[in-house]
C-alpha cells in the first residue's frame, strides 16, 4: 500500500480567486440597497476563509502546486485589475464625459477593499511560496 503522490484537491483549488469572483458576482448580481446594508458581512464571509484557506497551503511546495499557486495569483489579478478598471471607465464617462445612458460597471469604495485585500492574501502567498522554493534549493546546495 503506496501513498499516492497526487495533492488533494483542497491544494489545488484557487480559494482566494474563487472569493474574488464571488465579491464581483455579489455586486453585481444583487441590488445595490442591499448590498450597502449587508456588504460587510458579505466581505467577512469570503475574506476571511479565503485567507485561511490559502494559509494553509504555505508549507506545500512541489513544482504542481506552485505553478497553480502562480497561475491562480495571475488570474486574481487579472480578473480585480479588468474589474476595477472598467468601474474606473464608468467613473470616468460618468463624471467627465458625461454621457447619459450608458450602462456600466459600479465598484463601492467597500468592493474594492474587499478587492485589494483579497489581492493582498495573493501576494502574501506568492512570497511564501518564494520562501519555499529557497529553502528547497537551500537544501540542494551542497555548499551549506
């Protein structure tokens, strides 16, 4: 009886992209009056287990899980940064042009905290994966 050698797939799953996700489809999916109301619990509930999800995959370094460690980083940042960046296009037509009846992306002040602090938990895990990734070349230096 051999372990196998796959990671779960409680590894592999991107937690924080998944709560970014979700913060946008929230928005924009549910009215704006409740929202307001309810988007700090909102954010409680998908920030906090996203940051203790994606801790727990500080101390597991093969080459799998730290490609998609990157992967999903880059896809988290691509997805807030396309996100933010059309809000700030609406904020813009809204205010300068102003240009009645188009229809656009709206991010409270709220939604991009949520945003950049899910960013953050990312970088965080970038640089632990960095971490682990020294080590393990430490380990195969044969001068240390």
């Amino acid at each position: 009886m051999g372990l196998s050698n796959k990671p779960s797939s409680f590894l592999i799953f991107p937690w924080g992209l998944l709560s970014i996700v979700l913060v946008l489809a929230l928005n924009l999916a549910v009215s704006d009056a409740w929202f307001d109301k309810n988007w700090s619990w909102i954010a409680l509930v998908l920030i906090i287990p996203a940051a203790i999800l994606e801790n727990f995959k500080v101390g597991y370094s093969t080459m799998r899980i730290m490609f998609l460690k990157v992967f999903f980083s880059l896809l988290s940042f691509l997805v807030a940064g396309m996100a933010i960046g059309s809000a700030l296009t609406g904020y813009h037509i809204y205010k300068f042009q102003e240009i009645q009846g188009v229809k656009t992306v709206r991010l409270p002040w709220y939604v991009i905290l949520a945003l950049g602090i899910l960013l953050l938990i990312q970088v965080a895990q970038l640089f632990s994966m960095l971490k682990a990734v020294k080590r393990e070349f430490m380990q195969l230096d044969p001068d240390q």
